[in-house]
C-alpha cells in the first residue's frame, strides 16, 4: 500500500499532490477540447474545408461546433490552470521557477501567443470572413501553431526542471531552448492523449445540439470521431509507459517502478473503457448516453492513472526530504483555508451563471 501514489508521500506533501492532480484533472478537459480542437481545425483549414463555401462533410458538424466554442474552451483552459499552475509551484517550486528563469523571454512568450490566438479564434467565428475559404484555412492553421507552440514550451519547460545537471550548461550559453529528444514524443504523447478526450466531449454536443447542429449532421460525425478516438488512444496507451519511464534514471528506484506500473494499470483500465464505449460506433449503431459515459468515465481513469504515474516519476527524481520539509512549513500557513472559501465563492458563482442562462435560454425557446 505505502508504494500507492500518494500514500507512498509525507502527509503534507501527499495533500498537495492530491489537490494538484484534481485541480489539473480539471484543466486538463478544456486543455484536451483546445489542442485537438485546434489541431482538427488546423487540419480542416488545410484541406479547404472551412467557409460556407467549403464542401459538406461528415466534419461539418464537428468544425462548425469547434469554431463556435473554442474561444470559450480556451478562456476555460486558462482559468482551470490557474489552481494546478499554484499547486505545481508549491510541490517543485525550485525546480519549477528555475526552468522559468533559465528560459526567460522564450518561456514568458506563451502569453502574448495565447492572446494571439484567443483573438484569432474569434476571428475565426466572425461572419465577415464566413466564405472566405482560404481565408479561414490560414486563421486556422495560425490558431494550431499558437496551440503547439504553448504546448511544445510547457513540455520543454518540464524536462528542463527535471534535469539538474543541465542547468548550468543552459545558463553559461544563456541559451532560451532546450534541447532534449525526449521532447518531441512527450508533446505527441499529449496530443494523442487530448484526441479521445476532445472526441467524447464533442460527441457530448453532437448528441446536444450544440451550435445548432442537426440531427443528421450530427448522427455522420459521430462514426470518424469513434475512429479518432479509438486510434488516438491505442497511440496513448502504446506510448505512456515509455514517456512517463523515460525520465526516471537509467537505475530507477524499484519503489517508483511500483508506483508507476499501478497508475499505469489504472490507465489501462480507462484504455480498455473506453474502447468500449466507442467500438459499437464504428459498426454504425448510435452512440447512445450510456455508451458516452462509459467512454468518458474511461478517461477520466485514463488521465488520473496517467497523472499518478507521472508525478510518481516527477517525485522519484527530484524528491527530497528538504522539499518534504519545506511542505511541511507551508503547510502551517492558512492558505489552504483561503484556497478553499474561493474555490468555493469561484464554483458557486460558475453554477450560478450556467443555471441563470440556461434558464434564459429555455425562457427564448
């Protein structure tokens, strides 16, 4: 038992952990909506299939639906990452302010991207360009790079703080990149991992209506987001041992092994749920609501799974008794008590305002 994340932690470091995992569970829903959204609507763009003009495809429904709600999904992405970003500089804060610091203006840089393309997605809605095809492609495939951009630096900015021993090297050359060839499988692991997130969620407003989708239209789309779905998850699940592995050293402790493997498990247990939910799809039959929520529950198992094994790594390499200590010494100070009353002040307030329009909606109808 003591080896299960995160029983296997000191108390206080244990409570951090957990409060870090939830909150980016949260996040990590609108994060997945924003870059496969962002990646299907870049693709999309390419292809000339955007635009009023744009000849009708089984996709229609789903562009149609990700231009109308990715500038909501990517506000959300950002309010969502605020606890996480807060928790995740409690639990590495050396760690995590030195990879800021040795990256400086490259890191600082996702900012000023994120509203570039916040600002272009709106864009992207806006009627004044609706026919324009090409257009629209170029909008498109901007908004994709913005996405990858801000999610190639979070995952170089995390090995970065992972590796010690480059620290040195990269402030002497003043360097703001860091080179690592674990980068690159890294950020295909996430986008690979977002797809069946962003899948369930769209067949969700498929199933809804949402944007004012048809029936039909909607019943089309449904059977190319099963195939998306079920190939992005088996690449997922093929490649999350290796990834998350991969940055444990070559003589990794067999207390982390453990650990990883049981989060792994629980991953696989999500994989296989969520297959199941999404294969009858693909032999025509509709995917009904008891289906979607299997398929979403197994995504949820997928990414808490994955995000146990991968602080379980996080923590094997830069754990430390003075960081257990130093959480410890926060843990005195009441900030738990003023995250939680706005945390409470922040969920009743969003309730309120989903209640108030949802009425407001039902009252035009």
């Amino acid at each position: 038992m003591d080896q299960i994340f995160p029983f296997n932690l000191p108390v206080p470091t244990a409570w951090y952990a957990v409060l870090y995992v939830v909150t980016l569970l949260l996040h990590i829903v609108f994060m997945s909506y924003v870059l496969a959204g962002s990646i299907m609507l870049g693709i999309a763009g390419f292809r000339g299939m955007l635009g009023s003009k744009a000849k009708p495809s089984d996709w229609s429904a789903v562009t149609t639906i990700l231009k109308d709600w990715m500038p909501f999904a990517l506000s959300a992405a950002i309010t969502a990452g605020i606890a996480p970003l807060l928790f995740v500089q409690i639990l590495y804060q050396q760690e995590f302010y030195t990879a800021n610091l040795l990256s400086f203006h490259r890191w600082m840089a996702i900012l000023p991207v994120l509203i570039v393309a916040f600002y272009l997605l709106y864009l992207l809605k806006a009627h004044r360009i609706e026919g324009k095809t090409a257009l629209q492609g170029i909008v498109a495939m901007l908004v994709t790079a913005c996405i990858l951009f801000v999610g190639w630096s979070w995952v170089e900015n995390h090995l970065l703080s992972l590796n010690r021993a480059a620290w040195p090297a990269q402030y002497e050359a003043q360097a703001m990149v860091y080179k690592d060839p674990a980068i690159l499988p890294r950020l295909g692991f996430w986008i690979a991992s977002s797809l069946p997130t962003a899948c369930f969620l769209l067949a969700w407003q498929l199933r809804a209506g949402a944007s004012g989708v048809a029936v039909e239209s909607a019943k089309r789309a449904t059977r190319p987001l099963a195939w998306l779905a079920i190939i992005s998850v088996i690449v997922a699940a093929a490649a999350a041992w290796p990834v998350i592995r991969g940055v444990l050293p070559a003589a990794g402790a067999p207390a982390s092994e453990i650990g990883i493997r049981i989060g792994m498990a629980i991953a696989g247990f999500g994989f296989l749920l969520q297959l199941a939910g999404w294969l009858p799809a693909l032999s025509g039959k509709p995917v009904g609501k008891a289906l979607l929520s299997l398929a979403s529950g197994g995504a949820a198992l997928f990414w808490l799974g994955i995000l146990m094994s991968r602080e379980t790594a996080r923590l094997s390499v830069i754990g430390s008794e003075a960081i257990f200590a130093r959480h410890e010494r926060v843990g005195t100070v009441a900030g738990f008590v003023i995250f939680l009353t706005f945390a409470v002040i922040g969920l009743g307030t969003i309730s309120w305002i989903v209640r108030s329009t949802s009425r407001a909606l039902r009252i035009q109808k």
